[in-house]
C-alpha cells in the first residue's frame, strides 16, 4: 500500500496574506486543515464555529490562546529530590517503580491537553522532538516538560539557554560531568548539531571543545535528583576561541556568541523545522529564507514567524494540504477528537490508557524518544509493520468507545448531518470528515456508502423507515470509521 504525497514545488503561492477566492475558498476542508496543522483536528461544531470567522482572525486567535495559556499545574511531586519519593514510597525499590507509574501519568494528562487545546500543545509536541532529554526521575522529567510548555510560543534564544541549565538535560547529555580538566563534549556538540545549527553547518570540531570547556562548572547536586547548580571550583576559566572570538567564556556568554555570530543559520536551522513540521517536509528554501528574517528581525521570538506562515497563501494553498503522514499522535488524538470519542469511562475500557497504550505500541512513546535525535517523522512512521499495527489501534479504539457506549457513533453523526439526511450523503460526508482532501474516484465513495447501506434493507432508504434515529445507525457508523481507517488517505494530514 502506498500513499502519494504532492510534492511542494507544486506550490507556487508566496507569504502575502490569505484572502478566500474561488481557487482558496474559506471551505471545511481549510479549516480542517488549520486544525490538524496548528492543533489536533476539531469536531464538527469547531469546524463550523471556525467557517463562520474571518480566517485570518481565526489563525489570530488560536495564536493568541497559545501566547495567553498557562502552563499545567505541577503535580504534588513535581520538585522533589530522591530523599522525598523515598520518604513517601518506603523504599528504593518501590520508588523505581512509581517513576514508571507517574511518567505513565504525565502522558495520559498530556493526552488530554492534546485533546482539548491546540497550538501551545502542538507546539510542546514540536520541541518534545527537539530538546531532548530522557531521564529516571519524574520530577526532572515534569519540570522539562514544564520548560517546553513555558517556551512553547515564546523566546528561542532564551528558551535555548533553559534548556542547557535545566536538571534533564544536565544530566542526559553529561553535562553534570563537564569539569574543568576533564571536559565533557556531548552536549556542546548536539547543542549545534541538532538544537540550533544542524549537521556540520557553521562550526567546527576546536569550536565544540572549547563551548564545552565555557559550560563547565555545573556539577554539583545534593541530593539526588535535587537541582543542579554551578560550582566555583569546577569551572574552566581559561580563554576559549569560538566562533573566532577568545575570552574568559562562561555559559551565558556561550549563549550570547551563538546567537550574535550564527544568529542567521539558526533561524533558518529552525524555521526549516517549522516548515517541515506545519507545511511539508519537503522544504521550500524561499519560504524558509523569509520566515528566517522575520525571526531575526524580532530577536528570535516564535510568535511572530509562526502569525506569518500560518496566515499566508503559502500555508492555505491546495499543495499544502495533504502534504504531511501522520505521526501516532496525531493519529491517535486527532482520531479520538474527531469522533467526539466519550471518556467518561474509567473500567477496562478507558480510553486515554489506549491512547497511551496505542502510542507506545506505534514507537512514538511520550517522554521517551528513541534517542537524541528524535522521532525520524514523516515517511518513516509507514511501513510494511506500522500500517497493520495502526489499523488494529484504530480498531482497538473503536471497539472501545463501542463498549462505552456506542451512542456515541449516532450522536457522532447527528453533529455533521440532519437526521433526514440521505444515507448515501452522510456516508461520503462521514468519509471526508476524516480526510483532508476529497478522494479522487467516486467508486471509492460507493465502496464506502455500501459498508454503510449494509445489513439494512434497501427499501428502508426509499421509503423513509432510515433515518439517523433508525436502530441500527451507531452499528452503521461503526462499519463505515473501521473501514474509514483503511483508506491510504486517512494517513495524511
């Protein structure tokens, strides 16, 4: 099975402001677009809310959210240092096993802000395969999380600095371990390999010793997993050269030099990013340039870049549909919002544990990348082993929420149609509810209308026995999304 993605030379149209016209019609399809791109997709009432809005002032809002939001209150255990997770679990062995527990925990409410908001939790997802770090501890764990929502939508030169004095990452890339005599190069060398410059791109090997000989001195830390924090002692105060510029460089001043001497190849290190996050993956080196200048020009601000693309022809363009392959996460949350799955249930059946487990089961396992590099994304998620895994996810959610109650499929399709709808129509309306464009061949639409038609006599759609209200429609509706999950086209987005 394949899936034929447009390439996006294809796409012709620049950054200048959207305007609907007959070729870019303010449409459901556009603002589904919006929603799989900037957030996780919407129901039926967030698409019609949204086609009854100026686009360009509905891009402005769901902006404004994500700059507005606070960040999820911290858990009661949130900051705590080993001596605490033992004085409440008793012992070693039960806190090692809680970490598991309580990572498991986090994922499921980060399912949920998923679920329910947009950008600011698009965006967390974005830097969750950016600045990477995995650890034991659930409290550097959470307080990493914490980052990545703080600086969402806010400074990259700032956010870059957290990230390096953070505990997660002081300890995931040896930071800890970067001692004055004895200099540790991990993390200076990922934090211009895959944090602001890319693969051997404006830098040098001298250039990565000394930056890790200016971010020493982070060593200290007492107890364990307490914070860590700059020791004296530890710290190499010698002159370093980077980027051609000797003194007695510390940690901000690594900082500041980057951004000052590379400021233009970060911006477009991360605005490549961002167009092959939300647009495609395969990048438009124009667009890129330009979107890079508006970051320069606001001193590395995210929101202004992000106003930018999201409000341009480029962005709404028909070559930009379609373009991206679902990730599990957008597979899976994007499905359970869509459908207006019901949640309720906390038995055998609850659905944000499947949301975890089908994660996990389609290697896309939240807090824990495979690596510090990330998730490869894009194409790489399909295979001859991911397809079948996905469609037995899809169908392990389904028989789920039919187990909860299965009302939900009716009222499911009570929100896209008028009860007295034609049945063929809310099948093939069904069918593009899920899809971001329409499907080329109208017999796949008759394919899908007879799963949909099937079991129920034929007449009955004639004669008005059928209707929305008929007793069998949660069972039809059912069929038609177990064959939905299987078009090719359902994988995009």
């Amino acid at each position: 099975m394949s899936v034929v993605i447009t390439s996006v030379s294809c796409n012709v149209s620049d950054l200048s402001e959207y305007s609907p016209s007959s070729v870019m019609p303010w449409d459901k399809q556009r603002v589904k677009h919006v929603y799989r791109r900037i957030g996780f997709g919407a129901t039926p009432a967030m698409i019609e809310e949204a086609l009854s809005k100026n686009p360009l002032d509905f891009v402005d809002t769901l902006i404004d959210e994500a700059v507005n939001m606070g960040t999820d209150p911290a858990p009661e255990w949130g900051y705590w240092d080993y001596t605490d997770f033992l004085s409440f679990y008793g012992t070693s062995s039960q806190v090692s096993s809680a970490t598991g527990t309580l990572r498991h925990e986090m994922s499921r409410t980060f399912c949920k802000d998923m679920r329910k908001n947009n950008l600011r939790d698009r965006l967390t997802m974005f830097w969750f395969n950016h600045f990477i770090a995995v650890n034991s501890s659930p409290s550097y764990t959470y307080q990493f999380f914490n980052l990545r929502q703080r600086y969402a939508i806010g400074n990259f030169k700032e956010f870059t600095s957290e990230v390096g004095l953070a505990n997660a990452m002081l300890w995931y890339l040896d930071g800890f371990y970067n001692k004055a005599g004895s200099p540790n190069e991990n993390y200076s060398r990922e934090l211009f390999e895959l944090f602001t410059l890319g693969v051997d791109n404006g830098y040098t090997q001298q250039d990565i010793v000394e930056t890790a000989r200016a971010l020493t001195g982070y060593n200290y830390r007492s107890p364990h997993w307490g914070d860590v924090v700059f020791r004296d002692r530890d710290f190499d105060d010698g002159e370093k050269t980077i980027f051609g510029l000797t003194g007695n460089w510390g940690y901000d001043d690594v900082i500041n030099i980057l951004f000052q001497e590379k400021g233009d190849l970060i911006a477009k290190f991360i605005c490549g990013k961002f167009y092959q996050y939300f647009v495609n993956f395969e990048i438009n080196d124009s667009i890129v340039d330009q979107l890079a200048q508006t970051f320069l020009a606001n001193n590395f601000e995210i929101e202004p870049v992000l106003r930018q693309l999201f409000k341009s022809n480029h962005f709404f363009d028909d070559y930009s549909l379609s373009t991206l392959i679902k990730s599990p996460v957008d597979l899976v949350i994007g499905f359970q919002k869509e459908l207006e799955m019901d949640f309720s249930a906390t038995n055998e059946y609850d659905l944000d544990d499947e949301a975890y487990n089908a994660l996990n089961n389609l290697e896309q396992v939240l807090f824990i990348p495979p690596n510090v590099s990330g998730w490869e994304e894009d194409e790489s998620w399909l295979t001859s082993v991911s397809f079948p895994e996905r469609w037995l996810r899809m169908e392990r959610m389904l028989e789920y929420q039919r187990q909860v109650d299965t009302e939900v499929f009716r009222a499911f399709a009570l929100n896209l149609f008028d009860a007295n709808a034609d049945a063929s129509f809310v099948a093939k309306g069904i069918v593009n509810h899920f899809l971001s464009y329409d499907l080329v061949h109208e017999s796949e639409y008759d394919e899908a209308i007879a799963v949909f038609k099937d079991g129920v006599p034929d007449n009955y759609f004639i004669d008005g026995t059928w209707n929305l209200y008929y007793q069998e429609v949660p069972n039809q509706v059912l069929s038609l999304l177990l064959h939905v999950i299987k078009i090719p086209e359902f994988q995009l987005k």
